[in-house]
C-alpha cells in the first residue's frame, strides 16, 4: 500500500466509449502525475500536476483529458480511444513537482481498447 | 534527445547475482535512478546515484556509473525470488526540468 490507490483496476472499453480512471492519493502530496506503461516501451510521462494546476505540456492525443479538482484527486477521462491506447496507466504522487523521481506510484489500470 | 535502453529479460537462479544494464545518451545527466515495479504494482524508487559517483552500494543492491560509456548497472547480490520483478533505469539531465527520462524496464525472473 504505497497511499495512491487507482480505480478501476482494469477496464475494457470500446473505441466509441466515455471512461475516466481516477487516482487519490492519500499522502498530503502537491504533485500529480499520469504515466503511460506500454509492452517494450519506456514509461511515458502524460500529464503533470501541481496544487491542482498543469504544469507540464507533453504531446498527449485530445482524446486524453485530465482533471485535478484538488490535490488529492486526479482523472484521466478517456474518449474515442485507439486500440494503440492499451496499456498501463499509473498514477503518481510527490511531494512537489520539482521532486518526480521520489513519487509514490499507484498500482495501475490495465486499459484495454477493443 | 535523451534515450535510456536496458535489455528487455534476465534470468538469474536464487543465490547468484544478477546485474542489470541501461545505457543512455543524454551525458549532461545530474541523477540516474533505479525503480523495481514488481506484479501488479507500481514502480517504487530503490536506489539512485549522483551523476559525480562512480558506485553506490546499499545493502544488497550496488550501482555502477561508468560516465565516460554512458552505462549504470544494477547489481543484485544473493538474488531472491522475491527480487523478481520488473526494473527501470531512469536519468535526470540538467536543463530539462524535472523530467524523467525512462527506460523500457528489465523483467528479472529469478528461479530455484
């Protein structure tokens, strides 16, 4: 239990569908973040958060939406996906932005696109 | 650009060593990490090494920097079935914010 709980765990979702995953973290961190895991691939970094504010701007499809409505909170709302979307995403917290590599990750949703 | 590559599989028997390698091209590094994700899980920070270091040991784990190839090692003495797991090396260079960089991540499976 790492104090970064994802749900759902996983979830299969058609290339029409509407889903959002969602992410709480229960630690008093400022620092948000969505990371994309794909088979033989390095880790990706899509979204950065920090006291409910993007921070970062990587090169995510509009079909990825993000919301922080506080600091404890994070959603990925997710729309007419690709089947290439399937993967891994995790959920990690840190104290603050400036500090990354010491996030607490979740422990995943395992997304599947049909 | 940054890249960060590790071979993708290792197979080590209980009680060896095992020693995982990530090469990477970015030379204006400051910290590479270590982070072990095992099943079902998320990746948790083991073990990192300043960029000025040439070795770090902790415990069971000793990291190796050779700067001048751009290589870091993981070793793992006494190899456990419970280090079974997946193992990503990530760098941080200076000038690119507090981005990480990772990469692919090493499945170690240890057997008896």
């Amino acid at each position: 239990e790492t104090g970064v709980t994802q749900t759902p765990r996983h979830l299969v979702m058609g290339m029409t569908n509407k889903k959002s995953l969602k992410c709480e973290q229960h630690l008093g961190h400022n620092a948000m973040y969505w990371y994309k895991q794909s088979a033989k691939k390095p880790l990706e970094l899509m979204f950065v958060y920090s006291l409910e504010e993007r921070v970062e701007n990587n090169s995510v499809p509009s079909r990825f939406s993000p919301e922080c409505p506080n600091s404890s909170h994070l959603f990925l709302h997710l729309h007419t996906l690709q089947p290439e979307d399937s993967a891994l995403y995790l959920c990690a917290s840190s104290q603050d932005w400036s500090r990354p590599a010491e996030a607490f990750f979740g422990q995943g949703t395992r997304l599947t696109v049909v | 650009g940054e890249d960060v590559e590790q071979s993708l599989f290792l197979s080590v028997r209980e009680g060896d060593s095992s020693v995982i390698n990530c090469t990477y091209t970015d030379s204006s590094s400051t910290y590479l990490y270590w982070y072990k994700q095992e099943p079902g899980a998320g990746l948790q920070l083991l073990t990192y090494i300043f960029s000025n270091m040439d070795m770090k040991q902790d415990q069971r784990l000793t990291v190796l920097l050779n700067k001048k190839d751009k290589h870091l090692s993981l070793r793992i003495a006494d190899t456990q079935t419970g280090d079974s797991a997946i193992y990503f090396c990530a760098e941080k260079v200076t000038g690119g914010g507090n981005k990480l960089t990772f990469g692919t991540g090493t499945q170690l499976k240890v057997e008896l």
